[in-house]
C-alpha cells in the first residue's frame, strides 16, 4: 500500500496563467503497464529537474540506451532554465505535477501543496537496492522530526566513500606556477603574487589579447560560488552554504558576519583596484566567464571545477593544457586552518521523489531502485563493458584509446557516453567504495584519477611532491565528521517567516558586496559598515536565532 500525508493541497487555486506555463513539464502520466506484468515493457515518466541539463539528449547516449533497455523506462524531462525556486513554485502551485521530481531545496513547497507520496511502503516492498544501499542511514531519509515520510531518494549525497578529489579551492594556470617557480601557495598574498608575477611578463596573450588576473562568475546563483562562498572557505568554516555552524552549539550565523570575511572581501577589492581582478566580473554571463575560460587568458579562478568545466575542456581539447588549472588550499592567512573537505556524512534533503500524479508509482520506486544497484552504478561511473571498458584479470580497466578521449576529448566523449550523467537521478556509493567484485563503484580513486590528469597537472604535482590534489588540502580525517551534514540542504517550511529574511538579506548581500570590491578603497570600510546595518535591519539576527532550530532538530533527528 501506497502512504500519502499532507495530500490535500493548501494552495487551492490553480491560475490558467500557471497551467499554461506548465504545460511542458505537467505529467501526461506513466504508460498504462501493470506492475505486475513486463518489468521492462516500455514506459514513459515525466520528471522535472531543479537543475540545469544542456546534455541531457533524451536518454539517447549510450548509458541511457542501456537504462531503458534494462527497465524499460524512458524519461520525458524538463530541466530548470534560471531560477528554479519560480518552477518549482508554479509547478506546486498548478497541482498537476510530473510524476518524478528533484526539487533540490524546495522539496517544502510540494509537500505543502500535497505533492509528494510517502515512499517509506514502496521502498519496503518494492526497493532491495535501496535499503541495501542505504542499510542503517535510512533513519536520515525522514523528513522531519515532526513528520517521518520519506518522499524523496537522497541523490546528492553519496553513502559511504572518502574525498580524493580536490575539486574546489583556489586555481591558477599551470603555466603561471611553473613560471613562478612553482612557490609554496597557502595565503591569499602567496596567490596573488603567482598571478602579479605572470601579468607583470605576459600582459597579453601571443594574439595580443589582454590576460586577465582573476575573473569571477557573479551571474545569479554563481555569486555564491565564486564571490561569496571563498570569503568562508578562506576563513576556516566548511561548506554550509550561507551560514556558519557553531561545532558545538550548533548555533547558526550568517557567514558575512563572522570573523575574516570583512578582510576577505577587501583583498577582492584591492585586487579589482590594482587591476588584478577583471572589470567584467559582476556583469559577464555565465556562458562569457566560460569563454574567457576557454580563452586561455584569464590566470585564476576561485571556483569549483565543475563550475569552468566546459571552458577547460576546451583549452584540453585545443592542446592547450598549460592553461588549465591546479586546484590550492589557499586561506586568508596562515592563523587558519583549511576544512574545505571536511565529511558531512550522509547527506538526505535532497534527491528524487514521486508525485501523487504518478500512475504507477511500483513501477516508478522499482526504476530509482535499479539506478541504486551495484549493476546500474558501474554503467553510470564506467559505461558500457567492451566499449568504455574492460575487465583484465578481474580489474575493471579504460582502454588507452577510451582514456586519451575522457582527457583530451572529454565535451564529446561525455554526450555520447552518457557516463556521470545519471548520478543525480539515483542513490549511489561514494568515491572509494568497492563492490562484490572487488573493483570500486566510481572511478574516483587514487590511480584512476591520475590517469584523468594532463601532463601539466602532473608536471605540476611532482614538483609539489603530490600525486593528486587532495594531496595538496588537509584530510578529512583530521576533522570530526559534521552532525548536521551541510545546511545548505536543510528545507525550511514556506510559512516560516526567516525565508522572507533569507531573501531580503541575499538580495542585500548580491548588492553590496559587490558594490564594496568595486569601490575605492577609502570608501570600503563605510560601505562594508552599512551592508552590516542593512542586514541588522532585515532581521538577519531573527534569521539565525530560527535557522538555529532547524540544525539543532536535524542533529537530534539524524544523531539520535
């Protein structure tokens, strides 16, 4: 039996406007199959992703075929295009759903609007993968204390496995490091001077073209990523979107207003004022920072690298792999220490749920539970056996042939292959962890991941006595693991008050921060001093003294 709560919806107006806007991703419902009949017959799911998808080419690509050719099911999908709070709140506000859904932070609004069936019968009954999978952490798939539901498979999050890729920190080109000398970078000054040192020889490329410093995405959400999250991460405090977690209290502070981040932001600011910051970086678009990527010109990124992914690939694909980038564990000073990868645990909050529109919701729990089996995990991360793979005295291995394209080839090789394009559909073991046959589920281990490297990122390790990046970043052993898992993931109801504080204090924090790195530096302090006034009178206090409550109920729900 199939459990719904909460399914008489509290938006009961639907707008013809909103239906109208809906009509690409509303649910034209799973074709009529028994669940007791062909578990591979075909059939047609509707789902809607919060996430961007340019690859997505309809399950078309080899990983894909092989998904549908094993359950028979193939997804009619919508991805978000900007802003996906505005979908996701039309789509709830519309009550007529796509029968699978991620809404990422906004799982709240469906399940406000009755939205979301209770998959705790369909996993007992339907799902042996998944509470394989998940074994003791199901406890974390509940909702809240107050409400025990699972409604959504934690896809963002892997179970188990350990960090061996460095992905984040700060970049530079390799060709600037190795013109340096290859110096020791673990300060914001050590970063900087690797960057003046280049420009300062080479103020244009070998066209003429100006190179850039630095240069930052600042295009809606991305500011987060690149401009405001690096003001944490260079002061000592993990990833936890946009607040500070207090270890021990679990009292919760907006980032902006804890110590270092005042002289995070000045550095920007000296650094967009003795032109070492590009000009460019709170007007480009997204798709201009990528292509100033793919240049060639610009020396560091403060990103993460699936966030310049594309533009690099471009710069592998030209052979200009001296203008890629090594990833640093650069803080504000050395009185901090880099927690950058500090565990989280397993993370639930955010994953893929089915709606009360879906037709057959057996056979939509039985597809997420293939997507969780050792089977469907190794065609994601590998492929397809004989052809992006094969297995040599028991070891799964890449072909030269196959390996040299991933590198060099990678844009091309991935829309074809599929492979890494389904992680966020379905549960999944992390980096590390190996399965029945002894081989890992992922291709992110120490030996496989250099294989990934350029000759450049290897040239540049071994003169740092490294063999991968994270050998350049402290361990995650040296720090507890995180209670609370990554606040960023926490849903807070729509009705509670601090989601309006929330988006008053961002739509001030997008403004003023950039206006103090774009301001002279005599004016900095005075409006570095009114955006914390500004937040003050927003209620950021109240924001956190509520917030406060949510991580406190997730550590006794998760912990307890």
């Amino acid at each position: 039996m199939v459990k719904s709560i909460r399914n008489i919806p509290k938006w009961s107006v639907a707008l013809t406007l909103s239906l109208s806007l809906l009509a690409g991703c509303s649910s034209e419902g799973a074709t009529n199959v028994s669940s007791s009949g062909d578990e591979t017959a075909p059939v047609t799911f509707t789902f809607f992703g919060a996430d961007a998808n340019p690859n997505w080419s309809n399950m078309q690509d080899d990983v894909g075929k092989e998904i549908t050719k094993q359950t028979g099911v193939t997804l009619n999908a919508e991805f978000a295009m900007s802003d996906p709070s505005q979908r996701l709140a039309l789509i709830a506000a519309s009550g007529d759903y796509p029968d699978l859904i991620s809404p990422k932070g906004d799982l709240d609004k469906l399940i406000d609007a009755g939205a979301m069936l209770d998959l705790t019968d369909l996993i007992e009954e339907h799902a042996p993968n998944l509470k394989k999978l998940f074994g003791d952490e199901m406890k974390r798939l509940r909702y809240s204390n107050d409400d025990p539901s699972i409604y959504v498979i934690p896809t963002y999050s892997a179970i188990d496995g350990v960090n061996f890729v460095a992905g984040g920190g700060f970049q530079l080109q390799h060709r600037a490091v190795k013109e340096a000398g290859y110096p020791e970078i673990k300060t914001l000054q050590d970063y900087e001077n690797v960057i003046r040192n280049y420009l300062e020889k080479h103020p244009t490329d070998e066209n003429g073209n100006p190179n850039i410093g630095m240069t930052l995405n600042a295009d809606d959400w991305h500011i987060q990523i690149t401009v405001t999250n690096p003001a944490a991460e260079t002061t000592g405090k993990s990833g936890d979107g946009e607040y500070y977690i207090d270890p021990e209290t679990y009292e919760a502070s907006y980032h902006f207003r804890t110590e270092g981040e005042k002289e995070y932001f000045q550095w920007l600011n000296h650094m967009y004022n003795t032109g070492l910051l590009d000009k460019e970086s709170f007007v480009q678009k997204n798709d201009q920072y990528l292509s100033k990527v793919a240049s060639g010109r610009v020396i560091g990124l403060t990103d993460v690298d699936w966030g310049y992914a594309d533009g690099e690939k471009a710069l592998k694909a030209a052979g200009k792999n001296d203008q890629t980038y090594g990833h640093y564990s650069v803080m504000l000073s050395d009185q901090y220490k880099d927690n950058r990868y500090q565990s989280t645990g397993f993370m639930a909050g955010w994953g893929v749920g089915i709606t009360v529109d879906c037709e057959d919701p057996v056979r939509a729990i039985k597809f997420l539970d293939y997507l969780a089996s050792d089977e469907a995990q190794v065609l994601n991360n590998w492929g397809i056996e004989g052809k992006h793979y094969e297995v040599k005295d028991g070891t799964r291995v890449v072909p030269a042939e196959v390996q040299e394209r991933i590198v060099n080839d990678n844009i091309a090789f991935s829309r074809e292959s599929g492979i890494g394009f389904y992680t966020n559909l379905g549960a999944h073991y992390g980096d590390g962890v190996k399965d029945s046959t002894g081989n890992y589920y992922t291709k992110n281990f120490p030996d496989q991941i250099v294989e990934n490297y350029t000759d450049a990122d290897k040239e540049t390790l071994k003169a740092y006595g490294a063999t991968t990046w994270m050998d350049l970043f402290p361990n995650e052993k040296e720090f507890p693991a995180k209670p609370w898992g990554a606040v960023w993931n926490i849903s807070v109801p729509s009705e509670d008050e601090i989601n309006i504080i929330s988006s008053k204090v961002k739509d001030i924090t997008w403004k003023q921060i950039p206006q103090a790195i774009m301001a002279k530096p005599e004016e900095f302090e005075a409006i570095w001093n009114e955006y914390q006034q500004m937040l003050i009178d927003a209620g950021v206090e109240k924001m956190e003294q509520g917030f406060t409550k949510y991580v406190q109920d997730r550590v006794k729900l998760w912990n307890e």
